[in-house]
C-alpha cells in the first residue's frame, strides 16, 4: 500500500509591530502625555531628528526623521521628550521574550517590530487569528504595550497587513488574496520604496500596487535592474528581493556600523571636537564587540557650517574591534582633513569590511597591551549593559558626552546577536 502524501501546512507569517513604542514607553512613565501631541528624540530648539511622534502629533504631520524644529512649527502646542534608550531596549526585551514564548523563529527586525515563522503550530496556538489574537493579549499583560499584528503567507504580506491594522489591530490576509489586498494600496506602501522609487513609478503612472502587478516582469526589469524584478514579486506578496531573502530568525550580514553626532551648535573648538570622535568611536567599538565582529576599514564623516560633507576612510593592517585603535585612526584622519578653525556641524564614525577576527594577525601587534585594553573593555562593556551606555567611558571622550540618539536599530537588540566569530569574504 502506498504511503500517503503528506502536504506541508501552509506558510504563516506573524508581523508584530509595538505601536507608537517610544511613545507608548514614555507614557507608562509619565501618565499626563497620554492622548498629547508628543515628539521623541530631542528639544524643539534642537538641531537633532525626530525618533517617534504620537499619533496626536502625527495628525499635524509630524513624523519620524523630521528635524525637530520643522516639527516644533508643525505642532507648537507638542511636548517634546528627549528619548530613554534604556527603557526602549528594556522594553524590547520584555516583548522579545513573549513573542519567543509563541515560536522559536523569531527575528527582531528593529526595537519595536519582529517576525514569527507560525507554520505549523496550529496545534500548540491554534489557528492565527485565534494565535495573534492570544499574542496580542499576552504583549499587553507582559509590557502593558499595545501592538499590531499582521497575518500572511510572506513576511511582506505580514509586514503591510499590521501597518493596515494599526493602532492596536490584528489583520489576517488568507492565502490566496495577496494580490487582491494590495492592489488599492499606494505603492510607497511596498517595503523598500522610498521617495525615489515612488517619484519615478509616479512618472510612469504607477500609483497603486495593482498598477505595477499589470506590468511585465520583463518591463520593470529593463527600466529598474533587479530591483525591478524584485518590485514585480512584491506586488503579488511574495517576499522577493533584499532583506526579505533570508529565512525568519537567519542572520542577515551587516555590512557596516556607525555613529554619528550633529553639534546644536556649530563648533571649532578641537578638543571638544576630538573628544566628540572619542565617544563616537567607542560607540561604534561597543557594537562591533556585540555582534562579534572585526572591522578593517575606519571612516570619518565631517560636515561643515554650510553642509559640505567629506569621508575618508584608511584600511587598516589588522581588523580590530577597540575604541582606542579606531579613534587613533578616526583622530589621525580628522587632523589630515580638518580645515582648522572651521566650525563642524556634524561628526561621524564607521566601521566597515567587517569579518571575525584573524588569530595570527594580532601577533603583530603589541600582543600585551592589546589584550589589557580587550579586557579593560569587556569589563567597560559589561557595566554598560547593567548601569547604561553613558555609565563608563574613555577620558579622552568625556567633554564629548552627549545623549545617545533614540533610533530603531541600537546596540543590544534582543535576538540579534549573530553567529560567534563567522568569517566573512571581503
């Protein structure tokens, strides 16, 4: 007798996305923002961008990475917050281990929003909507947050569906409707394309979704490369083209880390500018010794009163991961290029060609002394993760304390840490 076929269960995709999470943190520390026009990220006097507005802002048209004193003219009546970047890691945490309660394949995406691979567990969770509608019940009594989930067969379909099923929503759409549900969507709504790509699909009469589900795979190939092929899959639901590839919970490869710090106001004093490249540097160090990774090139960016902008980078004999030997470089890059006594608006650090360390390679260096400043930082890094990212720190970068930007991607996001020492090819 013939065994019997056994079908794979259709493939189900969670997309949990914390509504207004910056918002929503502050307000379980300070009740009276609740139902307020609230801006985080910094003061309306500030030169900084805007990290999350409530959506009692929003209806002013604030929204993320605007400057902030476009915002405080949008919306002068608004409460501005500087942002707790420890309280949204912590919180995120909190989150991270009840999404990781309702499935092992869990991938954080930013701070406030994951995918869960549910495929299959219709047994343990019951069918999704009866599974989101548990998930959503249990975030609440876990962080006392509100989140919106969305449903589909493709983390891009998931993806859409929650940002339809905000505030505090939870939105399933059934395998086979994919194209449907999209069509009468903007296509701006596409994850991926920015202002850019919606311009030139604009100049083509492509408003809608639908509008670029008619056209040829062959058509949006010639006129946009891959990306255009991968745009044609989108606008059917499929998670076709760049970070959708990988599998929930696979590690995606970073190519490249960095800080940066605009000054509120335009200076020329060097040791404040150095010891500004100081704390940037060991900002960049901390997240490269997180995600285990050596760097080999080190960049500066530098942008002067009238925003002209330079880089420059210097590929080092040895990858490393520590704060002093990324700003010698940093430092030594700065003096070369620096037109003396021009006031800077903005500095910036990376890290690139990033790969795991090479052991033989730091024989050349002063074995000793590299391997005390190793453990002075992993002992540093250690108090950062009990006491904050500001609670230690290098002399040299003391006068250049400033507030840690509020955005979506810091380091210690729960789930992230990637795979111990992985070779990269460069």
């Amino acid at each position: 007798m013939a065994a019997a076929h056994q079908v794979d269960p259709p493939r189900i995709i969670f997309h949990v996305d914390m509504d207004a999470f910056f918002v929503s943190v502050e307000e379980l520390f300070d009740a009276s923002l609740k139902g307020k026009p609230v801006v985080v990220g910094g003061q309306r006097h500030e030169r900084g961008v805007v990290s999350a507005a409530s959506y009692a802002a929003r209806k002013f048209g604030v929204h993320s990475a605007m400057p902030l004193r476009t915002a405080a003219k949008l919306c002068p009546q608004a409460i501005f917050v500087d942002g707790h970047p420890e309280r949204y890691r912590e919180y995120s945490e909190r989150a991270f281990r009840v999404l990781n309660s309702f499935s092992p394949q869990v991938e954080m995406a930013s701070i406030d929003e994951a995918y869960l691979d549910m495929t299959g567990t219709s047994r343990l969770h019951g069918p999704p909507l009866k599974a989101a509608h548990a998930l959503h019940q249990q975030m609440k009594s876990g962080t006392n947050l509100n989140c919106s989930i969305g449903i589909g067969s493709s983390r891009l379909i998931a993806k859409v569906s929650s940002a339809q099923a905000k505030p505090n929503g939870v939105l399933w759409i059934v395998t086979g409707q994919e194209a449907k549900f999209l069509a009468p969507l903007d296509v701006r709504e596409i994850p991926g394309v920015g202002k850019v790509m919606e311009e030139k699909l604009h100049a083509l009469g492509i408003r809608k979704v639908g509008d670029l589900a008619r056209l040829e795979d062959s058509e949006l190939e010639s006129r946009f490369g891959k990306w255009g092929l991968a745009l044609a899959g989108k606008s059917r639901g499929q998670d076709a083209g760049g970070w959708f590839d990988s599998a929930v919970g696979g590690r995606e490869e970073t190519k490249s880390i960095s800080h940066e710090h605009t000054f509120n106001e335009d200076t020329a004093d060097l040791a404040k500018l150095e010891s500004t490249l100081m704390r940037l540097s060991e900002m960049v160090g901390r997240r490269l010794r997180e995600s285990n990774y050596h760097a080999r090139t080190i960049q500066l960016k530098l942008r002067y009163r009238d925003f002209t902008t330079i880089t420059r980078a210097h590929t080092l004999e040895s990858p490393t991961q520590l704060d002093t030997e990324i700003f010698n470089q940093i430092r030594e890059l700065f003096r070369k290029n620096w037109k003396q006594r021009s006031p800077v608006r903005l500095l910036g650090v990376q890290a690139s060609s990033l790969g795991g360390p090479q052991p033989d390679q730091f024989t050349l260096l002063d074995g000793d002394k590299h391997q005390r400043w190793t453990n002075a930082l992993a002992a540093a890094d250690r108090l950062r993760d009990k006491f904050g990212e500001n609670s230690v720190g290098l002399a040299s970068g003391l006068r250049g304390t400033f507030r840690e930007r509020t955005h979506e991607n810091p380091a210690g996001l729960p789930g992230k840490q990637p795979t111990k020492n992985k070779p990269q090819d460069h």
